[in-house]
C-alpha cells in the first residue's frame, strides 16, 4: 500500500534532513510516499563552489549533483520509511553508502533541478533506489541507482 505523505509530513521530514546549508541541497520535498520520493533544488549563482569549478565558466561540479540526488532519494525518503516503520522518531539519519550514475547534461548556476526517486527496497534500514534528476525544463540531467543505510544520530 502506497502511503501519500501530508505537507506537515512532508516539512517534518525536510527539518530532520542532518545536511545544512551550505551542504543542503534540498529546498522543497514536492511528494512523499513509502515507493517514491520527489524534490527541488535551485542552485543559485552563488554557491560556494562555483567559483573554483570553475573561474569564469561555471558548472555545478558532478559530486554535487549525485549529493542532491541522494539527500532526495535516499535520506528524505529514508526518514520517512523509518518513521513509518518505527514511528515519529529522530534518533535515525539516512547515509548515503554507494552510487552507480551516468550523467546526461550539466547544470548550470541559477536552474533549478527536479530529483525523483523510486524504491527499490528497504530491508533493515537499508535503502536502494532507482533516482533520476531533471531540469525543471523536463531534461534529464543523471539516473542511476543509489543506496545508503540508515544510523543511529549522535545525541549531544
């Protein structure tokens, strides 16, 4: 049964994303379901990594794009299953462990990108999806397959 989540839900599971600016590459959950997961990033003209990658020709660097990926697919819908397995719970954050992409087009600062992911399985916290990240136009930019499993948060 595919569980659709609420917008509280959905901006409940964005707070409990560990990455923060300016590692966070998430601005916008779009859906959330227990099979699925949609998102949106803008990367602005001002990231820190635009000016090194590179001077006067600027391209959001591929690791990048595979981290957003990831926060997407992986930890957002990671948290959520947890949640939904184990109930409204902080103590788990979803790390990304393995990735198998191929990129199609680069991303230029100021586009905005779309990442969905597709379940492939969770099993014992473990999380492997099948991602792809578009512009907003619609053009794909990467696929592939991701995987990350889920840790105990450190409380401090």
């Amino acid at each position: 049964m595919d569980k659709s989540a609420t917008l509280d839900i959905r901006n409940e599971v964005l707070s409990k994303i560990p990455q923060q600016k300016p590692f966070r590459f998430v601005d916008e959950i779009i859906e959330l379901s227990d099979s699925h997961a949609v998102g949106k990033y803008h990367f602005t003209e001002d990231e820190y990594f635009y000016k090194g990658h590179f001077p006067g020709n600027p391209v959001t660097p591929g690791v990048i794009l595979i981290e957003t990926m990831a926060q997407i697919g992986l930890v957002a819908l990671g948290i959520y299953l947890h949640m939904i397995e184990e109930g409204n719970n902080n103590d788990i954050i979803t790390l990304f462990a393995e990735s198998e992409v191929e990129f199609a087009l680069p991303v230029m600062p100021g586009s905005i990108v779309i990442v969905k992911s597709e379940k492939m399985f969770y099993r014992r916290k473990k999380l492997k999806a099948q991602v792809e990240m578009c512009l907003e136009s619609g053009e794909l930019v990467a696929r592939g397959v991701l995987s990350g499993v889920g840790v105990q948060q450190n409380v401090r």
